[in-house]
C-alpha cells in the first residue's frame, strides 16, 4: 500500500539547515515552535522549504518529536 509520504522528508528536518532569517543555520528540526507558528499563521514559504517548514510544524503542535530521535546524526561539537 501506497500511503504517499517519502520518508526522507524526516530525514531531510534533521539535516537541513534554514536557509535565512534569524535563524539562519538553524536545523529544521530544532527551530522554536512560536516561530513555526508564524509560518503557520502568516504562510510557509513555496516549495521544498515550505513542506518540510509545514511538516516540522506539524511534528512539534502534535508532540511528535521524539520520532526524529533516532534520525538524528551524533554531534560531534558536544563532546
């Protein structure tokens, strides 16, 4: 069965980084939820960085997050 979701979007919100605005370099998956709002409220961006912004949103007003755990990549700045 076809359910039409490419589960790479999910990997692609713990390695991407937002391309602009305050927070800039920022990982998809860790920018703040008030700001994901305001996409929300006031339009996502087209495109690729549209649905991947309306998909993290989507993931954190649900309390999804703990399903990018295990996609997330060791950082190696933690040490």
């Amino acid at each position: 069965m076809d359910t039409g979701f490419d589960p790479s979007l999910l990997q692609d919100l713990v390695n991407v980084e937002m391309p602009f605005g305050r927070y800039q370099g920022r990982l998809l998956a860790d920018l703040p939820e008030p700001y994901l709002v305001w996409f929300a409220n006031n339009g996502f961006p087209n495109g690729k960085l549209g649905t991947q912004l309306s998909l993290i949103y989507q993931i954190k007003v649900n309390g999804l997050e703990y399903l990018l755990q295990p996609l997330r990549q060791p950082n190696p700045r933690a040490d």
